[in-house]
C-alpha cells in the first residue's frame, strides 16, 4: 500500500525555531548532513520563491510540488 504523503512549505515556515530543531534530526541534505535551522528556512523560501507549495516524502516518484502526488501506477 502507499501512502501518499507531502509537506506544506507555509506550514514548516511558519514552526517556531524550537519546534524546527526537533523535526530536523529527521531531514538531511544531499550529503547526508542535518541543515541548521537558518539553511533548511533558506532552502524552504527558495523553493516558495520557485511557486512551490510542497515537499515530497523521498519515495514518491511522481511529485507535483504545487498540486503533490499525482499517484502511482502499482
């Protein structure tokens, strides 16, 4: 079964630093790092910049970043 999942850019953008701090321990760059909380708020507003309005979860092969999963064939 899949679970069709996305995140709301507004939504992480609008957690208080405390409470981002916590949910980073589960986000890593393309290297494998955890971001500071200032990186990941500059990523978040460069893809708001870009008309994005969603995150993928990484599983998720046919992602809309403004509409989100657009679903799957199996």
């Amino acid at each position: 079964m899949r679970i069709h999942m996305s995140t709301s850019i507004d939504g992480l953008l609008a957690m208080s630093d405390a409470r981002m701090k916590k949910m980073l321990n589960c986000v890593r760059d393309e290297n494998g790092n955890h971001p500071t909380i200032t990186e990941f708020r500059k990523y978040l507003n460069e893809e708001k910049a870009k008309g994005h309005r969603l995150l993928p979860v990484p599983e998720c092969d046919n992602f809309d970043p403004v509409k989100g999963c657009l679903g799957h064939d199996d």
